[in-house]
C-alpha cells in the first residue's frame, strides 16, 4: 500500500521553496530552512514553522509546492 504523503528528500543544500497559501491562493517564496515561523505574505496564515532545521509545513500550505533553485 503506498500512502500519499508530501515528503521532501532531504539535502545538504537548502534550498527556496514557492507554496500556494491555501487561504488566499497567494504563491509564496520562502526559504527552507528559514529561522523564523514562514507566513503568507497576503492573509498571514502560517505556512511553515521554523524546526531549527528544515521548516515544517502546516495544513495552510497547498498541494503545490515547488522548490526553486537558484544555482
Ligand atoms: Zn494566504
């Protein structure tokens, strides 16, 4: 049984991750592995919290998630 389920694989490199807010549909750049708790810049909902590592997305983030790299 596969359960479906947003993981991201782990990399040295952090990277710019660009979510859809659920709430307001306002797409979202942020940084991966950002020291502070990630808001929608639009409605202020909270995307992401901060781990001391790699943000923690929450419910309000929507199925798109892209990770942009800046290479
Ligand atoms: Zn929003």
């Amino acid at each position: 049984m596969v359960r479906k389920e947003r993981v991201f694989i782990p990399k040295p490199k952090s990277a710019f991750l660009q979510a859809v807010c659920v709430k307001c549909g306002t797409e979202n750049v942020f940084f991966s592995n950002s020291t502070r708790d990630v808001k929608c810049k639009q409605c202020g909902e909270v995307l992401g919290r901060k781990t001391g590592g790699r943000v923690e997305l929450t419910e309000a983030v929507g199925e798109e998630i892209r990770q942009i790299d800046y290479a």
